[in-house]
C-alpha cells in the first residue's frame, strides 16, 4: 500500500515541483502549498484560465494547472513589463505554463506515461474529461497572493 | 550579432526578447511560426536563431531543415518545453547548436548564448 | 687452464705448493747424495792412499836395493854383500806388509776397479825373487838390474797412480797429482843414485849412461818443478826444509862431477850414502805429504758424513716448519675465505644483522673491511628501497588500491570509452552485475546496448555518440539530450528477460583540444521499481485480507455496514473541512483530524473490524508523526492520500458486503432496537477483547429496566463514548487480579452500563466500574508534568477541579500508545463527544472502590422500544 503511495507522493510531487520550479526559476518568488482536499468530479471547481494536461499509458487521468487572470497578469508583467494584457496573452500565458510543466514531467516520468499537448481554456467547460472512479487531489498553490490550483485526477 | 525569435506562443517570444535586453544581442524579428521564420532568415540572415519545435504548420525541426539549406552558417538554439532526447537529438544532428529546455530565464539564455557564441570561453 | 681456475682454493694451493716441495726436496736430495758421494770418494781416497803409501814403502825399498844390486853387481860381488842381504830383508818386510794390507776387509770394494792393476803389480813383485837370484849368480848386468827393478817400480808407480788419481776434490786431486809427480821424481832420483853408483864404482861413464843419467837429471828436475809448481804451501814448505843441506848439496855437486865425466875420484859409497840421504829426506817428503793427504781426505770424508745429516736434518726442520706454516696459513687463509664466504651466503639471504670480523690485515682482512662496507651500504640502499617500497606500498594503498576498491566496490557502473565507441578494459564490476555480462571490454557500445534498449533509443543513442564525440558541439547542450539518461533494458539471462532502469551519465575527457574520451557511469535504478511491485504485492495481500474481513461481516453484517457508511462520511467532512477552511490554522486541522481518525479508530475497535482499526491506526500514526513539526500544506496532501487510501478500503469492504448482503436480504436492518442490541454486543465484545488483550478478566453488565431505545443518531457518538470509557476502565480503573485479591475484592471485575429516562427529555447514562477508583495526587502531579495545568493553578483547585483535569486536551495517563488506549485523548474525547450532543456529565468516584460517570442526554419524546422490530433483535 505504500508502494503507490510512494508513487502517489512521486507524482504529486512533480507536478507541484515543476510548477513550483517555474515560479522560482522565473520570477524568484516562492510558492507555498494550502491545505489539499479530494473532490468527487462534479464538484470541482476551477479557476478563470485552465491548462489542461492528458496522461495515457500505465496510469490515465489528467493534470489542471489552473488560476485566475491576475496572476497570470502578474507574471506577463514580471516577464515582459506590460500592464493590460489581452485575452490572447493570457491564454498564451496560461498555455505556456502548462506546457512546461508537462514537459518536465514528461522527461521524469519515463516511457510509461504518455503526457498530452496541453489544452488551455477559459472558464469552467460543459463537459470534463474526469474518469469516475478516481480521486481527485485538488492542491491550492499560493503564489504571489495568488491562488493557483494544481488538480491531480490519476487512477 | 543579430538574432531571430521562432516560437508559437508571443508570450514566450517577448519573455525571451526581453530576457535578451541586457545580453550584447541585437534581435532583428521574431515568427510565430516555420514559413514565417524562413522568410526572415531568407530576407535578413540572421547569425542566431532560437527555434521552438511545437509549433502549429511548420514545425520546429521541418523549419530547421529549411534554414539549413538556405543559410547552413546560422547558428540555432533550440528552445523547447518538449523533452523528448531523440527530436533533441535530431535536431542536432539537422545542424542546431544549442538547446534549452523551458522554462528559460535570462540566466539560462544568457548561458546558453555564451556557450554557442564562445563567449566566456573560460568559463 | 680453465680447470685450474675452477679449482677449490685449497686445491690451488696445494698446486702451487707441491711441485714447490718437491723441487726443494729434489734439491736437498742431490745435496745428500753429493754429500754422501763426496764421502765415499774421500772413504775410498783414504784407504787407496793407505795402499798406495804401503805401494811407495815398497817401491822406496826396492829403489835402495835396485841401487845396492847395481852397485854389488857392478863390484861382482866385492862390495854391498852384506847390504844387499839387508835390505831385501827390509824389502821383503815392506812387500809383507802391503800384502798384508791388501788384504784389509775395506778394501775390497775399492779392489775391484782396479784387480787388474794389483794382478800386475802383484806378478811385478813375484818378479822380485828371479831378479835377486840372477843379481847373486852376478848374471845381471846393471842396466839390466836397473831395467827390471825401475819396471816394477814403474808399474808400482802406475799402480798407485791409479789407485790415488780418482776423486772429485780439485785441491785433493792436485795434491795427488804432486805426490805422483813428486814420486815420479825420487824415483828418478833412485836411477839418478843407482847410475852414479855404478859409474863411481867403474870409475866411468860410457855415452850410454851418461846420457841416460843426464835425461835422468833433467826429467828429475823437470818432475820436481812440477811438484813445486802445484804443491801446496806446506808441500812446499816441507820439501824445501828437508830437501836441504849438506847431503843435498853434496849430491848436487858430485852429480856436476858426474855432469863433467872427468873426475870419478869419488868413493862410491860416499855418493850411494849422501844421495841415499838425499831420497831419504824426498822419503820423509813423500811420508809427510801422504799422510797429510790421508788426514785431508779424511777430513774430507767426516766432513761430507757432516754435512750429508746435517742437510737431512736441515731438510727435516725445514720440512716439518715448511709444513707447519703452510697449514697454518692456509688454514688461516681458508677459513677466512670460508667465513667471507659464509657470510656472503647470509648477505645474499638478506640476513645483515652481523659483520665479517676478519682480524687479518691481509688482502682477505680488507676484503672483509670493504664487504662489510659493501654491506652497510647495501643496508643502506636496502633501507632506501624498504622506504621507497613502503612509500609504493602506501600509494599502492592508498591509490591504487583505493581506487580498484572504489572498481571494485562501487554500485555504479564506470568505464570508459575511447574514439571508436569501444568500451574500456578496465571498468568497475558493477558493470556485470548490472549488465549481466561479461563481454564488456573491447565492446562497441551501441552493439552493447542495442539488445538491451528500444530501437528508438537505439537510433537516439547512436546520434548522441556521434554529437558527444564531436568535439565542436557544446558538452551540456549534448548532454542535456543523453537518450538513455533513463532507460529500461532488458536482458536475457538464463532463458529468463529480466528488465531493469539504469541511468547512464556521460562526461567528455579531453586531452589537450581533443576529446580523448568517454567516461561512462551507470547507476541501477531497478531496486526502487523492485520495490514499488513488491509493495503492490502486499496490497494484493491486503486485498486479501479484505476477504477475510467478509468472514467477520458474516457474523453481523448490518453493524459493519452502518460503521462503514458513517466513516465514509465522517471522512468526506475531512476533506470538506479542508476546502472551506481558510484560516491556515494547520495546527487546530491536524488536531481535528486526528481526534476524528482516533474516534473511528475506536469505533472499529468496538465492532472488532481489526483491519479498519489498524488502518485509521495508521492514519493516526501519520498525523502523529506530524504534530511535533511545523505543518506545511504539503503535509496534507499525504493525510489526505491516507484518508482517500482508507476511503477506498472502506468502498472495497462496502462492495464485498454487497455481494453478501443477499444473504441478509430477508431481514430487515437498520431498526432501532436491532442497532441497540448491536450496541450492547459491540460493547460486550469490546470488554471482551480488552480484557483478552489486559489480561484481566472483567464483566459487563448493561442494565437497562426501562427497556429504553436510544435514537439511531445517537448511537455511534453513545458507543464511542461507552468505548473510551471502557478503555480507559480497562487500563487504569480495574486492578491486576492480584492486587484486586490483596484489598479483598472479587478477583473478576465489573463493569456496568445503567440506562434510565427520568425525566422525557433526559436519558440518564451511568457507567461505573469497581476499580481503584482516582488518584487525586496522581491525577495532579501527572497534569502538572504534561503542562495541563501549571504548579500555582493547580494548588489553587479543589479536588473537583482537579477531577476535571483529566477532561482536559492533552492529559492522558496512558503510557502506551496502541489502539486501545489512548493517545491522551480519552476522557477528553469523552467531554467533547457529550458536550457535542448537548449533555452534562458528572464524575464521582472512592479510591479504591469505583468510578464513576453520569450522564445526562436530552432527549425528545418517549425512548420505548417499537414492538413491530421486536423480533429482528436476534438476527
């Protein structure tokens, strides 16, 4: 039992690293982790923009990487200086983020998982793709005084 | 030194535009894509060229292909979020000289600029 | 040659020695034997001349009677008659005593060279006797009286010429030599006589005789110059003093009378006397040197004798000494050479404890000096070499050695790699371990790796060899694509595919500007994987274990349903409380956390579900381990996985009940009554097992006259109540047996649960046991220690207030923590579960009797049983 959830812990663990890595290595702002809870699908809720990442293979689920349009805001500042950045940036901002992560989760979680291209939305959409029978972690990240959720769905 | 931005995300073409601000580094244009890059390289023959290899189109690798022919003196960096070794690899083997993986801070690029321009060779 | 170099010293000396010997030996021989020759040539000298002076007596004699016949011939008869008859008397003597001595014993030997000379002397002399017959029938002329008598005197002479010229002494032989010329002269002087005798007797001198006695003068004269020439001084001196005076001058001058031939006016007995005298005197000459030559030889003879011992001794002394002296040097020398050579043989066994000690200033004594010198210095250079060995030795250590060891020893796998892509020879064993294999050096490394690793990381690889190889392309940058920086491989071994996940790191080596190679380090990253399916084993385990769990649901079904559904939800509003909290209290949520866990923990307990038990205990455990740090969010995240882990458990079990749940289909469940006699069953098993467990035996009694039903919500947080109490009965209240024998109480111990209703909105609830009752000091110091309470406050309470102390969060006397007592929750959990359901409590106790507890509950409307459920009660 404590195998998978030394594998649990693991793969929590590197999608909060990777998201945490990113903040660091880019801005050299800490993020800090609230306290977790599990959710059954229907009750989950998501913040403004979502970048959603498939995973295939030995384990199937999901990662969301998912937060409100100021901390997005905030980091276009930080990077490039603009203050009013458009949907468009935002969503390219959010898709970026995304696509790191799941990047750098690629190359550390071997040939069994298959990780997906990244798909960004804005707003909570009609239909999730949540398998049904799995827990789903959903792990508040504060960065910045801004709340970000990394949602973790995996059989 | 005059360089080239290749990368689908326009976040990502002005994180690295002005992580490259106080690098010695002049940036001549930026593409969101392949066919528009090969255009730039064909019009102005940049010395560098940082190239994205997801990218909707022409992907990274086809582009690079396309650089080569038309100008083999260009030196590319890959810049990628995908860690997959073997496009890496090909990639390399198409004639790029650097690679980066994302996320990229002006430390890394700068870095990584140094070691494919043979600046700080005492590095 | 070469055999005389390869000779043993002592064989080379006795080389030289020997032949050196023996020359000496040679020598002194032939020294011996001339000596003892020159001896026996004297000897022999000796008795010859001892011969020929009896030959000389003779000859002296038969010269006197030659002259004394020619005279008395001469005179026919007149003269001389009686002289001749004397002097043949005096012959014959002289004859007699050389016969005599010729028959001397020593001379035999010496006789036999010359036996022919004595036979022709002897015949000589047996002549004598014709001639003196024929001289007395005056028969004879003088010549020739003086022909046969000088014949004989003659062969006399030879003879003695013979006998005496024979030695090998040159002083000796010339000494010989002038005695023979000087006897050739008197008897030339004899004629000389025997002549003048007939010529003064005739009165003349015919030219016949004149001429004989003139060569007879000459040949004398010539004769005696000879004898004076090679005589020696004594000789000489002899001849000169007797050869003298008056009778010789007398001769002289009558022989220049007979010289003249004038004047023969000479009596000639007068001329016979005074040259008688004469030869006389030559006589005493001739004795005189004879015996001197006797003596000499016999000097000689003593003298060789002498010398002939006196060189055997000699030889002797210097023999035995030669000997001697020989052997003490060479004995000296060879044991010398013997220690030098003992000594080298200990040198060369690498024994230099001791030095040669050669005592000797010779060559071999500086020998010695210079090997032990030698020796020093090769202790020296022997120490040099110890020191540099030991230095090799300690680089060998603690390098070298280090270093193989680091090979030998190390889990990663290393080796190198060189232009071609071959793999070194040298590479750490655990590169067989990880690969399996032994063929590893030489290899190309991608013909190495291809049957290990996918075609595709096989194409990757190859193109990384290729950039890492090329020494324009930047090591990180390649680095940063190494394909197999994590890789599964597959192996074959034994028939068996056996996979395992290795890292491989790759570090450049250059060389000046090239890139001379490859350093290759291979990690096994298998273990960890190995323990991830070792673990989903014990989770199949535990899934089995699920299956037992149905056995325990068989007994009562319904119970464990009810606990299963309300953990579900009690775990849910974990999670919920998780979501809507926001004041980062992490603290108060673990504390909340772990107070919810423990009460299912004991709920499980009660209903005997161990597995559930054990796993909240778990969970506990977690949350325990966490409430001495700082709580982080993150932490959460594995309670959380706890909880979900436990929740899923909870749907495993749900599911198994379902597919029994068939079997109790037909009855009914759920009912009030039925979940109240479940109830006091639950409480009786948990005494049950407590005291099992306690080791004290212990009854339960649930009174309950007024056949009260408590509410269906009520009954969990009633029985998680009753269970903590119970435990806390079983630990602390109720003594060991022994002890409760000692104060004169039943050995077994009770426990009882009294319901009443004594008002319609209360429910009474006492629970008591027959325990020891509290401690109130106990109780005090105990809250004192775990900071409940502080010194002042505490002895500001009365004993009320301290009874109350052990509601307090944080007191728990228990000093074991396992899942039956508490983990000082215990009474405190009881206050907040009564506090939760609105109700009042009461504690009394009397030490050493009992405790207990009241409880009041509000309640709304009547508790009696509902008679239509009545008889589910035993299902």
């Amino acid at each position: 039992m404590k195998t998978s959830k030394a594998e649990f812990d693991a793969t929590c663990s590197l999608f909060i690293n990777s998201v945490n890595n990113y903040f660091r290595h880019l801005t050299e702002i800490d993020s800090e982790l609230n306290v977790p809870y599990i959710k059954q699908s229907e009750g989950l809720v998501l913040k403004d923009y979502t970048g959603m990442i498939g995973i295939s293979g030995n384990r199937k689920g999901f990662v969301y990487i998912s937060a409100d349009r100021h901390m997005y805001e905030d980091l276009i500042k930080i990077f490039i200086g603009i203050d009013d950045p458009s949907d468009e940036d935002i969503l390219d901002m959010a898709g970026e983020i995304s696509n790191v992560v799941a990047g750098n989760v690629r190359a550390n979680l071997g040939a069994n998982f298959m990780i997906s291209v990244p798909v960004v939305f804005q707003g909570m959409p009609s239909q999730l793709k949540i398998p049904s029978d799995v827990s789903i972690y959903v792990i508040p990240i504060v960065w910045n005084n801004h709340e970000a959720y990394v949602v973790i769905g995996l059989q | 030194m005059r360089l080239l931005i290749v990368d689908d995300s326009s976040i990502m073409r002005r994180i690295i535009e002005k992580n490259l601000k106080d690098y010695d580094i002049e940036i001549i244009g930026t593409a969101p894509d392949g066919h528009k890059a090969l255009e730039i390289v064909k019009e102005k023959k940049p010395d560098v060229i940082t190239l994205d290899i997801t990218m909707p189109g022409m992907d990274g690798l086809a582009c690079l292909d396309e650089i080569m022919v038309v100008h083999p003196a260009a030196k590319v960096m890959i810049i990628t979020a995908l860690s997959d070794k073997l496009t890496g690899l090909r990639a390399l083997d198409k004639g790029a000289r650097g690679f980066l993986y994302k996320p990229v801070n002006a430390d890394d690029l700068a870095n990584a600029f140094d070691r494919l321009l043979k600046r700080n060779e005492n590095k | 040659m070469k055999i005389l170099y390869d000779l043993p010293i002592r064989i080379k000396f006795a080389v030289v020695l020997i032949p050196l010997i023996l020359i000496i030996l040679c020598f002194d021989y032939f020294q011996i034997q001339h000596n003892y020759l020159d001896y026996g040539d004297s000897n022999r000298l000796n008795k010859t001349i001892n011969l020929g002076i009896e030959i000389n007596h003779v000859v002296h004699e038969l010269q006197k009677e030659r002259s004394i016949a020619i005279g008395y011939v001469t005179s026919n008869g007149h003269e001389f008659d009686e002289q001749i008859t004397r002097q043949r008397d005096v012959t014959d003597s002289t004859l007699n005593r050389f016969y005599v001595e010729l028959q001397n014993p020593d001379l035999e030997d010496v006789l036999v060279k010359h036996t022919n000379d004595i036979e022709l002397l002897k015949t000589s002399f047996d002549e004598i006797d014709e001639i003196r017959r024929r001289v007395d029938k005056l028969s004879l002329d003088p010549y020739q009286i003086l022909k046969y008598f000088s014949d004989i005197n003659n062969v006399a002479l030879n003879t003695v010429d013979q006998l005496i010229n024979e030695t090998r002494d040159k002083d000796v032989a010339q000494q010989v030599h002038a005695l023979i010329y000087f006897l050739k002269a008197k008897e030339r002087a004899s004629i000389e006589r025997a002549i003048g005798t007939q010529a003064f007797t005739l009165k003349a001198m015919d030219d016949e005789l004149y001429s004989s006695f003139t060569s007879l003068v000459a040949e004398q004269n010539s004769y005696i110059d000879a004898f004076i020439v090679i005589a020696d001084d004594d000789s000489r001196d002899t001849y000169e003093r007797l050869v003298a005076g008056h009778d010789v001058d007398e001769v002289d001058r009558l022989r220049n009378v007979l010289h003249t031939r004038t004047n023969f006016e000479v009596d000639s007995n007068y001329w016979y006397e005074m040259t008688t005298n004469k030869i006389n005197a030559l006589k005493k000459v001739e004795d005189s040197i004879s015996s001197r030559l006797l003596v000499t030889t016999a000097g000689l003879a003593s003298n060789a004798f002498r010398k002939f011992w006196t060189f055997i001794v000699v030889d002797v002394i210097i023999g035995v000494l030669a000997l001697w002296l020989m052997s003490i040097i060479v004995t000296n020398l060879l044991s010398n050479v013997k220690l030098l050579e003992e000594y080298a043989v200990r040198f060369s066994k690498g024994d230099f404890t001791r030095r040669v000690v050669i005592p000797t200033k010779d060559e071999i004594g500086h020998y010695a000096h210079t090997f032990n010198v030698m020796a020093g210095e090769i202790v020296k250079s022997h120490n040099i070499l110890r020191k540099e060995r030991d230095k090799a030795k300690f680089l060998y250590n603690n390098i070298y050695r280090v270093a193989m060891m680091v090979f030998q020893n190390i889990h990663q796998g290393i080796f190198l790699l060189d232009k071609n892509q071959k793999m070194s020879k040298l590479y750490s064993k655990s590169m067989e371990k990880i690969f399996g294999v032994n063929k590893i050096a030489g290899e190309n490394f991608s013909n190495f790796m291809r049957p290990l690793i996918i075609p595709r990381d096989l194409e990757a690889l190859e193109m990384f060899m290729r950039h890492l190889f090329n020494e324009d392309m930047d090591e990180d940058v390649v680095n940063q694509l190494n394909p197999i920086e994590q890789v599964k491989i597959y192996s074959e071994k034994e028939g068996l595919v056996t996979t395992k996940y290795i890292r491989v790191n790759f570090t450049r080596i250059w060389r000046k500007d090239k890139i001379a190679n490859i350093m290759v380090t291979v990690s096994d990253e298998t273990e960890a994987v190995l323990l991830q399916k070792h673990l989903e084993e014990a989770e199949k385990k535990k899934k089995q274990e699920t299956e037992q769990v149905l056995s325990i649901l068989k007994i009562d079904p319904s119970l464990i349903r009810g606990f299963l559904h309300n953990a579900k939800r009690t775990l849910r509003s974990i999670s919920e409380r998780y979501e809507t909290d926001r004041d980062g209290n992490f603290k108060e949520l673990l504390q909340f956390t772990f107070e919810t866990i423990h009460n299912l923990k004991g709920n499980a307990v009660v209903i005997g579900l161990d597995i559930m038990s054990q796993k909240f205990h778990e969970v506990e455990e977690s949350i325990a381990e966490l409430k001495d740090k700082e709580v982080k969010g993150k932490d959460f995240l594995t309670i959380l996985y706890e909880i979900d882990d436990a929740d899923k458990m909870i749907d495993d079990m749900s599911s198994m009940l379902r597919k029994v749940a068939d079997i109790y289909r037909k009855y009914p469940s759920g009912g009030h009554v039925v979940s109240n006699i479940m109830l006091i069953d639950s409480l009786e098993r948990a005494v049950k097992v407590l005291s099992e467990k306690m080791e004290k035996q212990v009854d339960f009694f649930f009174k309950n006259e007024g056949n009260l039903v408590l509410p269906n919500e009520k009954i969990d947080t009633f029985r998680d109540i009753m269970v903590q109490l119970i435990r806390n009965s079983m630990r602390h209240g109720i003594e060991d047996k022994a002890i409760r024998s000692e104060e004169g109480k039943m050995s077994r111990g009770s426990i009882t649960i009294d319901l009443n209703q004594p008002e319609d909105t209360l429910l009474e609830v006492t629970y008591k046991d027959d325990g020891k009752g509290l401690d109130i000091e106990n109780i005090k110091k105990h809250a004192i220690e775990v900071g409940v309470v502080s010194d002042f406050e505490a002895e500001k309470l009365d004993e009320q207030g301290i009874i109350d102390l052990i509601y307090k969060e944080g007191f728990s006397t228990a000093e074991e923590i396992d899942e039956h007592a508490g983990r000082g929750q215990g009474m405190n959990l009881v206050k907040n579960l009564i506090e939760g359901m609105s109700g009042t409590f009461e504690t009394s106790f009397e030490t050493g009797k009992y405790f207990q507890l009241i409880i009041k509950l509000p309640v709304s409307g009547s508790m009696k049983e509902e008679p239509e459920l009545d008889e589910t009660a035993n299902s």
